[in-house]
C-alpha cells in the first residue's frame, strides 16, 4: 500500500485534471458521511441499558479500539489528500477504492460506536462513552470535511475545518486511549453490578453447581429479578420470550463474560445465524444442533480440564511450573471449545454438512472436519462473519501445533516459554485460551437466546440425556427449593450434594432438594448429602425415594418439603437412630410443618378467609400422605403403630379443621400441638 502524506496546515495545489475525477466519484461517499449523523443507540433510547463492572468497561474500550480505528481512517484520508497533484492516469483508478476505504472505515468506527453504547459503565466512567462519542463525530467530520475539500477544488476554508477536527479527533483519541490502558481496582462484584445478586454466594462453590446457586438466589426475588434481566437484554429477546431456568442461566452468564463487547457481538450474531438457520432447513438445523447437544460429555471433560489447570496456575507463583498448566488451559481451549465451536457454526452456515459436528464423524473424513488447520481456512474465507473472525483469531497454529506435539520447554535463562524453539510469553498464552472460552460460551448463549426466541427451548429427542445435562437439571431442582449447593459428585450407584450446613433445622429442606432432583436421576441408589467439613451425612436410598415419588404421582403435585418427610424416617435409620425415636422424631417434624403453616395465617384464618383455609388444608393432606407413606414403607417395624396413630390424629383434625367456622379452626389444631409437647427428640446434627 502506498505510503501517504502527512496532513500540512495549509495545501499547495498545483493545478491538475483529476479535479472532474474528484467532483465524479466523491460525492456519494461524501453522503455515505453524512447518512448518519447520530451515534447508533440500539433502540434503547439515550442511555447504555447493559450494566458493567469498571473491568468490563475496559475490556471494552480496548475491545472497541476506536483509537486504532481512528489511526486507520487518517491513513485512508491521507492516501486520498495525496491525489490533490497527480494525474488521474496516475491514480484515477485507485481513488474509488481508497475513498471506498474512508467510507468503510467510519461506518465500521459508527458501528462499534453503536455497540459500545448499549453498555452503561461504572458512573466515573462514563465519561469514557462520551470520548467515544466524541471521537467518532469528529472522525465523521473530519473525513466529510476533506471530500466535500476535495471536491471543490482542495477549498482552503473547508480544508482548514477538516485540520480542526482532525487536531480535535487526535487528541479525544489519545485520551481515550489513555483512558482503555489505564489501571483500575477490581471491585468483583459482577453479579451485583448485573443482576444485584451477590457474587461472594454464587461463587461459593464448583462452577457446576453455580446453576443451583443461581436458581436459589433468583427464587428469592423472581419477578423482580425476570423484569432486570428482561430490560438489560432487550438486544437479545424479546418480551414475550419465555425466561426458562436455562435462558436465565446463558444470560446472567453473558452479562457477567470478562469480554462484554466481543461476547454481545457473537450471542447476537449466532442468535440470528441458529433462527435463520431454523427458517431454512429446520430439520438440517436441528440435527446439527442434536450433534452439538451429543457431545457435552467431552465438552465438560475440557471444561473440567480447564478449570483444573486454571486452579494450577493459581497456586503456583512460579512461571516455570505454571507452564505446563497453561499449555494444557490453551489446549483444552483450541481443541475443545474452539474446535467444536467452529464446526458447528460452519454447518449452521451450510459449509460443513451437518454429519461433520458429531464428535467423531468417521464416515465424513474425520481428517478434513476435525483439525484445526482446515477450520481455520474456511473460517478465514468469511471475514464478513464477525463469529468467524473471532473463532479465527484466536486459532494460532504456531502455539497450538507445537503444544500439541510437546514441543514445549522453558529457557531458564531468558525466563521465558518456548515453543518449537520459539519464545512465547505465557501470559499471551493464557489471555488467549480465556478470550477463546470467552467466544464460544457466548456461541452457547447465543444458541440458548435462538431457541428461546423461536419457541424452541428444548426441540431435542434424546435417547439418553447426557450426565451433564441431567447434572444441570438436578442442580437446577435443587436450586429451586432454596438450597444453596455447593457440590455435585457421582460416583457408581452414588451421588453426592455438599452444602454449606446441616442442621436439625434445615434437614427436611435439604431431603425436598433430594426429592425434587430425583425425577432426574432414577439410576441413584443412594443420596448422600454432606456438609463442608462436617463429618454425619444424610444417607438417602432408592427405595425410600421411589416411594415418596410414586406418593406424590399419586396426589397429583408435589409439595416441598412436606412430601419429603418419609426420607427423614430413612436418614435417621441410617443414621441409627433406633426406630421408635427416628418415628418420634418424623412425628415432630410433620407436625411443626401444620403449626408453622397455620400460625403464617392465623390472622387470616380468623377471618375464614377461604385461600388461607385451602392452604392449611393442603398442607395438613400432604403431611398426613406423608407419615401414611413412611409408615407403609417402615411396614411392621418399631415405630411403625406410632406412625399409623399420627395419622389417624392428622385425618381427624383435617376432618375438623373442614367443618369448624374460622374463628375456631385453630383450636381444630390443639391434638397437633399436644404431639408437639408430648416429646423431643435430639438429633445427632446441630440445632441450627
């Protein structure tokens, strides 16, 4: 490309013939300047609608990189004021293509703009939008300053407005660029900042479990928080989108991505690719979609991978022992989020078949779809896709190859990791392989956002669902009954909860969890729920859950932790507690649940108000289904006649709790209270 001029403050123009070439080709580009004359605001009025950390809001700016934007645009104008004493033979043939470049160049500036102003920084930041702002209209005036100069002769008047704004765009572009490189204090609260949750709760814990710390959080405020979500992702869904557990899952997961310019970009762009891609071929959509769906187990085993190595490199303060952790985080990168990614956006775009997204398409010459060399070559021919320019960026063959094939080693004397021989800072490493994870979790958002969108949030039919995702539904099942997971572990026959507590208070909570999540593991023999630390777990067999469940399939609808009361009977015999004592104590829990529930709406009961009635009434039914169940499944044990008696009291208040007028019906309730007196039992967990 040829070099170009510098801008001087005032122009020498020797006279010249390319002044009809000027006056024919400039114009239209000039108007391409002047289309648009108001930042792109996304439809969301004057402000960012997408809250951001202080963090976040720097990798945006120097995600945006209007200042290099900036620099490109000058150099293309530059190329353009050169022409001013040539001839048009000289150069009349290249003028359109470089005047074209000036156009591409602010349209590209206007639309990063654009994308930059959905996010709202942090209030001492937002003066950082406004540079943005700034600099891109003064880069809009500047470039429409020197054509309409050019056009009218190299006019002195409109060339000094044009030095103006050019000495304006600098030194915006400089302050923005001091601004995107400048230290800031983590602050860590990206959940607060996003979904006013707390972030030190959420991530308490694995990040499998983080869905069921999600869900428990959510269900403290769900309408409250579904409205937040729903205005912060209005460039995503739309309002009568159904927010699933799953879509509030990617979305708080987006809004929280290290990279928030680059993530919005490629959930959008893979949202409109997935629901064309439905529009067209559904049938070929779906079973590039069902392949992708198929290989989550491996997808969790580089995951897994992943988060170990980063958990390597975290403790670890030696640069020559953290290598092998961050080759290993780069490799997991490229060869199981990058690989995979860019497979199944080249079939949702018609360029591989779909055959090509299984894990291991044998019959499709697994050589030509599986490496990523090939990838790489057809992602490259499609720069026009900004999901494709992102998967293709963060490919380099030079690290991946030699990791690949261990050629990896460390120069003690330069400090510094060698690749093929070749010195690579690990840090560059390691920023890579999470700017990749970065893109293809916003390729999963942006899948999620399209199935929603078109009504299609689970279009699958499954064999068998993989472990991940039926991990994921238990997680989300414990989550939904409040109880904040810390851990999810299986083993053969045997799955695993760590919670942060366990107590005589808490434990029914704790065996609703079970009993809600266990629709989605019938092949669990035993439930084991442990707490961090502690030492007595709450041991949970098949056969004590089966029967809680064939309970509630007969009633109709479960009601937590009501129905879960017969797996107490099967904790405190594992436990053993004698039988008698662990049927004393079952009484004493469903009982508290009827006294608990009336003395919540005594004041209403005194009025007989009638919803208040049902819902006493349902609570007395269930619990009086449950000791029936736990009794049954004791069968004539010890403990079992103490069970059965309980019952028979439960039926006869339910009988009097119907016919007695409203102002009385808590004396209905007096045999109930009477049990609760009668005797305690302790357990051999704290009182909480």
């Amino acid at each position: 490309m040829e070099q170009a001029e510098g801008f001087p403050d005032q122009l020498t123009i020797t006279k010249s013939e390319l002044g009809r070439v000027l006056q024919g080709v400039l114009p239209s580009r000039l108007a391409r300047f002047e289309a648009e004359r108001q930042s792109n605001r996304g439809g969301q009025g004057d402000s960012g609608w997408v809250p951001l950390t202080v963090e976040q809001w720097r990798s945006v700016l120097l995600e945006a990189g209007l200042p290099q934007q900036w620099t490109w645009l000058r150099d293309a104008t530059q190329r353009v004021v050169s022409c001013r004493d040539r001839t048009s033979k000289s150069v009349g043939r290249r003028l359109p293509g470089w005047a074209d470049e000036m156009c591409e160049l602010w349209a590209s500036m206007h639309a990063t703009l654009g994308e930059m102003s959905r996010f709202l920084p942090p209030d001492d930041q937002v003066g950082e939008l406004a540079l943005a702002e700034q600099l891109v209209d003064s880069a809009r005036r500047f470039g429409a300053a020197v054509l309409g100069c050019a056009i009218n002769q190299w006019d002195a008047g409109l060339w000094e407005t044009a030095r103006l704004h050019r000495i304006v765009a600098d030194e915006t572009s400089a302050a923005l660029l001091n601004a995107s490189c400048s230290s800031v204090t983590s602050t860590g609260l990206v959940y607060e900042r996003w979904v006013e949750l707390s972030t030190a709760e959420l991530a308490e814990g694995d990040g499998l479990t983080f869905t069921a710390r999600l869900t428990a959080a959510w269900s403290s405020a769900q309408e409250e928080l579904d409205q937040r979500l729903r205005r912060q992702s209005a460039h995503l869904i739309n309002s009568s989108t159904t927010l699933t557990p799953s879509l509030r899952r990617h979305l708080v997961h987006l809004g929280t991505n290290a990279f928030p310019l680059e993530a919005h970009r490629v959930a959008i762009e893979t949202r409109d690719l997935v629901v064309e891609a439905l529009k067209s071929d559904e049938a070929g959509c779906l079973q590039v979609l069902q392949s992708y769906w198929d290989a989550e187990p491996e997808l969790w085993m580089a995951f897994t991978g992943v988060s170990k190595a980063y958990e390597e490199i975290s403790a670890s303060q030696n640069d020559e022992y953290r290598l092998d952790s961050v080759t290993n985080a780069y490799r997991y990168a490229m060869e199981g989020d990058v690989r995979r990614t860019a497979r199944v956006t080249l079939a949702l775009m018609n360029l591989l078949p779909p055959t090509a997204v299984a894990s291991r398409p044998a019959a499709v010459a697994p050589d030509r779809y599986l490496t990523l060399g090939p990838l790489l070559d057809l992602l490259r021919r499609h720069p026009q896709q900004p999901i494709c320019v992102a998967l293709a960026s963060s490919i380099k063959t030079a690290w991946r190859n030699p990791i690949g094939h261990c050629e990896v080693s460390w120069d003690a004397e330069r400090g510094t990791a060698l690749l093929a021989g070749e010195p690579v800072d690990g840090e560059d490493l390691l920023a890579a392989a999470e700017w990749s994870q970065a893109v293809c979790r916003a390729f999963d958002h942006g899948v999620e956002v399209a199935l929603a969108v078109a009504t299609l949030n689970d279009p699958f039919t499954r064999g068998a669902v993989p472990e991940s995702t039926r991990n994921l539904l238990i997680c989300d099942a414990v989550g939904s009954t409040g109880v904040h997971l810390l851990k999810l572990r299986r083993a053969p026959g045997k799955l695993t909860l760590t919670v942060r507590n366990i107590t005589s208070r808490n434990i029914l909570d704790l065996l609703g969890a079970v009993a809600a999540a266990a629709p989605h593991a019938p092949e669990v023999a035993r439930w084991e729920i442990r707490e961090e630390g502690g030492t007595l777990p709450l041991l949970v067999d098949r056969a004590w859950v089966e029967a809680v469940l064939g309970q509630v399939g007969e009633a109709g609808k479960m009601l937590l932790p009501d129905d879960a009361v017969p797996l107490m009977m099967n904790v405190l015999l594992n436990a053993e507690i004698a039988p008698a004592l662990a049927a004393y104590s079952v009484i004493e829990v469903g009982a508290a649940q009827v006294l608990g529930e009336a003395d919540l709406l005594t004041e209403r009961l005194k009025v007989s108000d009638s919803v208040a009635m049902s819902n006493l009434l349902l609570r007395v039914e269930h619990v009086r289904r449950a000791i029936q169940c736990t009794a049954k499944v004791l069968g004539f044990e010890v403990g079992s006649n103490i069970l059965r008696y309980f019952e028979r009291q439960l039926a006869q208040v339910e009988r009097d709790v119907r016919a007695t007028p409203g102002a009385l019906v808590l004396r209905a309730l007096q045999p109930i209270r009477d049990v609760l007196r009668a005797r305690h039992v302790d357990l051999p967990w704290p009182p909480g």
